[in-house]
C-alpha cells in the first residue's frame, strides 16, 4: 500500500501536476490521520475490554473475601457469646456464694481468655494500591475503603485496647494471687475468701461488660458488612 501511495506521488510529481499532487498529499494525510485515529480507538476499546473483566475479577475477588470476613464475624460472635455465658455462670456462682465445682472451675479460664479475629484483608492490601481504582462505581468502592480501613481495624482497637489491657494489668495479676492453674482448671486457693474479695468481683464483671459492647460492636459491623455484600452483589450482577 505505501508503495503504491509511493508510485502515484512520483507519477503526479513527473507529470507536473503540483496541484493534484497537493490535493494527493493533503489526502494521503488525512486517510493516514483517519488510520491512527482507527488504531487508537480500536487499542482504546481492547483496553476498556481488559480493565471490565480486570474489574470483574476484582469484584469477584472482593465478595469472596468479604463473604469469608462474614464467615468470621458470624464465629467470633458466637465465640464472644459462648464466652459470656461462662462469665455470667461464674459471677452467678459468686454473688449467689454457691458451692465451688469442677464445672466452675473448668469455666473460670474463660474469665481471662478472649477470641481473638483474624479478619482476612490480603485480597484488599493486594488490590488497594493497584486495581482498586478500576472499580468504577464510586459509591461502592468507598464502602470497600471505609470496611477495611476503618471498621475491621475498630474491632481491633477495641479488643487491644480494652479487653487485652483490662485483663492483663488487673485480672491476670489477680488470678495469679487468688488460684492455682492446672488440668483446664482454674482451682481457688481460699474459696471463701475469693467470694468476698469485692475488687475481684469488680474486675470480673467490668470485663464481662466490656465483652458484652465488644460483641455489640461485632454483630453491628457484620450487619454492615451484609449489606455491603448485597452491594457488591448487586455491581457484580450489572458488570455481567
């Protein structure tokens, strides 16, 4: 082709017919502005065509993972509610002043002890800085950001600087000076006297009420990330 373009300019030239010749030029420019302009529209749809089923896979990605965080919450929910049930059991034991057992002292562990989350957030660390932004709704993607940046990281905080300080700078100490471990026990060394030990009864039930707004928090969030699922479902449904 670009022979042939080649040979009728030299036809044109030896023939002395400048002016066909810069109506030749001015229209061998156009149709060659006409071809680029073809090949970056044809590169420009095959790359939006890349970036849909790129964004496709990342909101496919982004479910599974969110379904998988749901997963976690629904279990450390039932973890936190397992765990003050036993504290409620225990604490009835002592203001009721009932008789030491092996079921409560297989229970006491659970006083101190606490779940612990461990939220999967590698789909979101591995996507964040490279093919977030191709989420195009940008409503969506803001609940992504807001879910993993600030709420995951809040039941954390929570745990860290509630539940694991209170515990480990009051009720542990107190553990140690009041029973004996071994067995998947927890055995009183003065039964009697631990029932009037008013700072210990303190110690217990004010972390039984920080677990109770800990599990509040945790059933509340997993709330939010159900309707965040229905949201990533819904885009994830147009997208198809």
């Amino acid at each position: 082709m670009i022979k042939l373009f080649r040979n009728i300019r030299k036809q044109l030239l030896e023939q002395g017919k400048t002016t066909n010749y810069l109506k030749y030029a001015i229209g061998e420019i156009i149709l060659v502005v006409i071809g680029i302009l073809i090949a970056l529209q044809i590169n420009s749809i095959n790359q939006a065509y890349r970036d849909k089923n790129t964004e496709k896979a990342v909101i496919s990605d982004f479910k599974k993972s969110l379904v998988n965080t749901k997963r976690q919450f629904e279990q450390l929910s039932l973890s936190y509610q397992n765990n003050l049930e036993q504290m409620d059991f225990i604490l009835n034991h002592l203001k009721s002043r009932l008789p030491c057992t092996d079921e409560l002292k297989k229970k006491w562990i659970s006083v101190e002890s606490y779940p612990e989350p461990l939220f999967e957030i590698g789909i979101y660390e591995n996507f964040k800085n490279i093919s977030l932004h191709l989420i195009q709704n940008d409503s969506l993607k803001t609940s992504i950001i807001q879910f993993y940046e600030a709420q995951l990281p809040s039941i954390g905080n929570k745990l860290t600087n509630n539940i694991e300080s209170i515990s480990t700078t009051v009720l542990i100490p107190l553990n140690a000076q009041n029973f004996t471990y071994g067995d998947g026990m927890m055995t009183p060394n003065d039964y009697e006297r631990l029932l009037d030990n008013q700072q210990y009864l303190n110690a217990v039930s004010y972390l039984r009420g920080i677990k109770s707004f800990v599990l509040k928090e945790i059933k509340q969030s997993n709330e939010r990330l159900i309707l965040l699922i229905a949201e990533v479902s819904t885009y994830q449904n147009k997208l198809e």
